[in-house]
C-alpha cells in the first residue's frame, strides 16, 4: 500500500509533459484534417466521374479515422489531467 507520505512525493511532471504532447497531437490531427478539406475541394472543384468519387471516399474514410483519434486523444487527456488534479 502506498503512504500518504509517498502520495504526496509523487512526481507528476510526466503527466503534465504527456498532456502537453497530447495537445501537439491535436494540433497536428487538426492540420490534417484541414488538408482533407481543401483536397476534397480540389477534387470536387478539378475532377468528376468515378475516379473523383473513390478518391472522396478515400479522404473521407481517413477523415472519419482522424476524427476518431482525436476522441481518444481527448479522452486519453481528460483522463491524465483527472488523475493529475485528484493527486494534487
């Protein structure tokens, strides 16, 4: 069983650099999904037929990936910043 004592010394700093990634992944995911958004319009805007509707179909499929992940990002975060506040 862990003390109080060894509570109270725990070193939360790898939660906090964790959170701080986990900001940079979003970051990240949401550029990604901004040029999923301007290839879309490309597409719509240059191409038609059935090669422009299974690239679409592609970006949306990735689009529906990425959005996924940020759930679990988010979650993973919401998660970490809980426990982090609960031992402060």
């Amino acid at each position: 069983m862990v003390t109080k004592t060894e509570l109270y010394a725990l070193d939360l700093s790898s939660f906090t650099d964790t959170i701080a990634k986990c900001d940079l992944v979003l970051r990240d995911d949401q550029s990604k999904l901004d040029d999923i958004a301007h290839a879309k319009e490309l597409v719509t805007e240059r191409m038609q037929g059935q090669s422009a509707d299974a690239i679409l179909a592609n970006l949306q499929t990735i689009e529906t990936q990425i959005n996924t992940h940020i759930a679990q990002v988010q979650e993973l975060q919401t998660v970490l910043t809980t426990y982090r506040t609960n031992k402060t």
